[in-house]
C-alpha cells in the first residue's frame, strides 16, 4: 500500500525522550580513583564501543597487531586506579557516581570494553534521592559486557555503581557507559492529534529564517503527567520524534517527520489529553551569541557560514551548506556580534539561500540555484481537496535595488576597549568585550605579567577571551582591545524591467542589507537574481490534499488544477495533520527557469 492509495491506513506515532545524553542534564560525576588516561563523561554520552583496543601495561595486551596506544583523543570512558588481585576482586572497590536531575528510571545500560572483552561481574547498585539511598540492587556473576538492568523508581537524583569483581585479573574497571535514556513512545491509542509545520521559506518569497513547530495532544494515561513519574520532567527541550507509518506486506513502515523540542506543556487538571508544542533546532540559535568573524581578505561565503556554525558549537555531522556558496567570493570579509540567528541570516540574504531544520535535525543552507531532488510526486484534483493561488504585492516586482557597501581601513590604530579585571588567586574567568568603535586586527593586552590570557576570539565590535591568575595572591590589571579602525560607506544599486515598468509602473522590492554584499558586480548579480524571480509574479500554490511524507521542503514536485494546467513546483511549506487520518496542506513555488 502506497500513501495516495485509496482508501488506506495510516498510522501515527510520536517518541518524546525525557532525558538522553543531549538533554539528561548531568550535574556531577564522582570517581573513587582514575588511571592516567581516564574520561569518566564519556559514560553518559552515546558511544557504545571504544575506539581503540587499548594497549595497556598491565599484562593482558599481547604484541599480535590487533592492539594500539591510546591518548586524550581515544574514546575509552572511565578507567579506575584500582588493579584488580589474581581473584579478580579489589582491595578498594572502585566506585563511580553519575548525578543529575530529579527523573524517574525504567532502565539501566552498563557497558565495559568491548573490545577487550571486560566487563562487572559483581557490583552494586545504588539509586539515590537528594543524597540518600533509596533503592540498594546487587549483582553477581555477570558475564556480559552491555548489560541492562530494568527497574522502575518515580524520582532518582543519582546512581552509584561499586564493583566489587571484575571480568580479567590485574586490570581497571573499564566503564565506557553508564546511563540510559528515559524515554516513551506515544500510538494511536494515546495519541489525539498531532500537527507539523515544516517551512523552507516564507509566503513573500524572501530569504527570512523560520522555525519549524509542531504540537501534539497526548492521552494523560494514570494522570502519569499530573502526579505520576513524568510530572517533574515536564520542562524544556524534551525531544519531540513525530512519525507517520502505513502498513506494506504486514509490517508498518513509519517516516520521520522530524526531531523537535519542547516549547510548552499545557496539561489539564480536568481533562484526560495533555498537549505539548515544539520547535525545531534552529529557534535556540537565537539565544546563541556569535562573536563575530575577525576581518580577512578573499574568503568565501561557505567559510564564513562554517565558521558561524562550528563556534556555535555544531559538529560537521549536524549541518549542511550549499557547495555553491564557495562560488561567492567576499571581498573584505567580517561581521559583527550578533545572535548566531541574525548571523545566518545575513548568509542567507547574501547568498540567496534558505536555511532551515531538515527532517535528520540537521541545519540546512540551501542555495536558490541548487538542483531540488525531484519525488516524482503528482498532487491532483483525484488526491486533492482544495487548491488556491496566492499572489502578494511582495511577490511581484519590476525594479530591485541592492545595497552594497565599500570598505576603507585606517592605518591608524585605536582603542576599541579597556577595563580593570580583578583575578582571585587561581581564579580564571571568561570575559567579553564590546567594542566602542568596529575595528581590524584585534589585538589584546593586560598590563600584568600576572594574568595570562587565552582563547581570544574577535570580531570587528566584539570579542572574548580566558583570563587565568595562576598566582597565589590577587593580581589586577587593565585589560585593553586595539585594532585599526574599519569605514563602511553604503551605496545602492537598482536595476529594472522597462517593459513592466512602462506597462505597469514601477514596483520597487528593496533587498535586506549586509556587509557582505561589497561590490557592485555581486550586487547586479543578486538583483538580477531576484528581478528573474519576482517579474513573473507567479505567487505561491497552496494545495490541501491526501498527504505524503515522501514530500518533503525543498522537494520538487508537480501539481494539476482542475482545469489540466500542470506546473512544476519547489515545496516551500507543509502542514502535515494526523487525527487518526492523514491530511497535508503544501505550499509550493513554481519553478521559473532564469534569463
């Protein structure tokens, strides 16, 4: 069965993980001892083996190839002090303790060394409330190194593990994992509703960033949500997992719609259904702050865009950006501080490019001239409930005019900023710095010997950097930031259709500035762009229909009226219903070919 069969069965089902390792907030971890090479926080995060097949010196590596030195960079987990005796017990048991919020638990994962195949094989468990012991479990005669232990308590503040044996004789304890995530999955029968609001673009077609939203309605089974064990995690950033599923050969294939946090609970004392609404990744961004790329020369719209993401601390695995922007060249690159949100938006308004959350939670930077993946999808009246076209006075436009800006440097060099710092003994601090005047070339400095600082980062009217007293006394000192000042002088560029504006009149669209944009070439470019695109006025398609989630934003698909005109479209929105049923409203650009 196919989603546009007639009739069908769809299927809803919604995952809402209440604590993992993004979201468990860990408060503390407590080792009795560790080796030489130890990391006890990775026992919370999400490896599942080591990286290496450690070589060690306690005498149970042999020299066969299959062994490598380790260092800092080698994922390992905890290893303690403590050798195990030829019995394989230990004088001093080790012990670890893993801290965190109040939560419930339904389940346990202790993981040892794979790959050394070590492991507990006597320990013990203790599940703490505010520091006092709850719940005492004790374990013997393990022989697995990925053991799970069930076991369900409404309020756990932190779980203590003594191991009194171990797998392998004159060894650590080796711990690569101990945590487990909380998590439920909601199905038909607990589910109401759900909605999904997926958005590439907004209805004027300009390049303004958007959040996508989603909010569900969720069966308040055992008033688990009111005084049950869910009652204290019903805070911020739970991830929200949506799905629609339909059954194929006996077995139900579900799509995920997406991953999304938790905005707002509502839950009704009254009622039997608690609603929560979500947001997508890309709304945090806006509470993130982006110190600012320092000015340099020649540097290409996708290093920028890398480096705005990376110091906001996203992995290469969490986003994607167009190929295409290494194709625009900035003159005089720099920016200032600004929320990483309000950063990306200026790589979008130079750029053309939307950037948004795609369904694997990874931020997209997509280009206007990047090739859409084409679903081969046909929305038609047989499928389709309703179809209206939208024409905006944003939508059409004959004349375009950009801002563009040039940029002098003085050879004169400025204070941009200065403060007295006042260190404690073995004190270090992080400071930032607000410029008073934008600057190139940061450079900083502390009359004191005294203070060394570290990990400075600029931008043109900002910057931050680490301040360490490593001193046995109080050390003071003026911190000072100087640069050579930096001039930007705007001009604007307009270009027009003579023959629309004869027929017409003129209908001016003014492009959102940037510092980016820094020549006139690049700001034809972008109008030219633009004025191919607006011209036409062809507006946006919004159809409500049966509803795919093969149909995703930036998705190319074509769409029939019922009079039989066919067109090709760019997805630019999706409401995606599920009651029970499915229902998806999308709302796509006609793909326009360019002069």
């Amino acid at each position: 069965m196919s989603y546009l069969n007639n009739p069908r069965h769809i299927l809803g089902k919604v995952e809402i993980i209440y604590s993992d390792t993004d979201i468990s907030s860990i408060t503390d971890i407590l080792e009795s001892s560790n080796s030489s090479i130890s990391h006890p926080y990775e026992v919370y995060q999400t490896n599942l083996a080591p990286s290496v097949k450690a070589c060690t010196m306690e005498g149970n590596a042999i020299m066969d190839g299959s062994f490598q030195m380790m260092d800092d960079t080698c994922i390992v987990g905890w290893w303690s002090g403590e050798l195990s005796k030829s019995d394989k017990t230990f004088n001093t048991p080790p012990t670890l303790e893993v801290f965190f919020i109040n939560r419930p638990i339904n389940s346990w994962m202790i993981i040892g060394d794979s790959k050394l195949n070590q492991y507990p094989v006597d320990f013990s468990l203790e599940y703490k409330l505010d520091g006092v012991v709850i719940k005492t479990e004790n374990f013997t005669g393990n022989t697995e190194v990925q053991k799970k232990i069930y076991t369900e308590l409404n309020e756990v503040t932190s779980i203590k593990i003594t191991i009194t044996k171990w797998s392998t004789k004159n060894a650590v304890v080796k711990l690569l994992k101990f945590f487990d995530l909380l998590a439920e999955t909601y199905l038909e029968s607990d589910l109401q509703s759900f909605e999904v609001n997926e958005e590439m673009g907004s209805i004027d077609g300009n390049f303004a960033l958007s959040s996508d939203t989603m909010t569900v309605s969720i069966y308040n089974k055992d008033r688990k949500f009111n005084v049950g064990y869910l009652k204290n995690l019903l805070i911020l950033d739970r991830k929200v997992k949506p799905f629609i599923g339909i059954e194929k050969n006996g077995v139900v294939e579900y799509v995920s719609l997406g991953t999304f946090y938790s905005d707002e609970w509502k839950v009704d004392q009254d009622g039997q259904w608690v609603k929560c609404t979500a947001v997508d990744r890309l709304i945090r961004l806006q509470n993130k702050i982006y110190v600012g790329y320092q000015l340099a020369y020649k540097v290409t719209l996708y290093n920028i865009a890398l480096d705005i993401l990376t110091k906001a601390g996203l992995k290469t695995t969490e986003f994607i950006i167009s190929e295409s922007l290494k194709e625009t060249t900035i003159p005089s690159a720099f920016m200032p501080k600004q929320s990483v949100w309000d950063a990306l938006q200026e790589i979008a308004y130079t750029g053309l490019c939307k950037v948004f959350i795609d369904r694997d939670d990874k931020i997209n930077i997509l280009a206007e001239t990047d090739e859409a993946f084409d679903t081969g999808l046909e929305i038609n009246p047989s499928n389709m409930f309703s179809y209206s076209s939208n024409i905006q006075l944003t939508e059409f436009a004959n004349r375009i005019s950009v801002e563009y800006c040039d940029i002098e440097l003085s050879e004169d060099v400025v204070e941009a900023a200065s403060t007295w710092i006042t260190l404690k003994k073995g004190e270090q601090v992080e400071v930032t710095l607000d410029f008073s005047v934008d600057i190139a070339y940061a450079t900083i400095s502390i009359n004191t010997p005294n203070i060394t600082l570290s990990n400075f980062q600029a931008g043109i009217n900002a910057c931050t950097v680490t301040l360490t007293n490593e001193q046995d006394v109080q050390r003071q000192g003026t911190l000072k930031v100087e640069g050579n000042a930096i001039d930007v002088t705007y001009r604007t560029l307009s270009i027009q259709d003579d023959d629309s504006v004869r027929d017409y009149g003129t209908f001016e669209y003014k492009h959102p500035s940037t510092q980016l944009i820094q020549s006139s070439t690049q700001a034809k470019k972008i109008a030219q762009t633009l004025l191919n695109k607006m011209k036409a006025g062809e507006g946006v398609v919004t159809s409500v229909w049966r509803g795919s989630p093969d149909l995703q934003v930036s998705d190319k698909y074509t769409c029939k009226d019922q009079f039989g005109d066919i067109n090709e479209f760019i997805c630019e929105y999706n409401k995606i219903t599920f009651d029970g049923g499915l229902k998806q409203e999308t709302r796509g650009r006609k793909v326009t070919k360019e002069e």
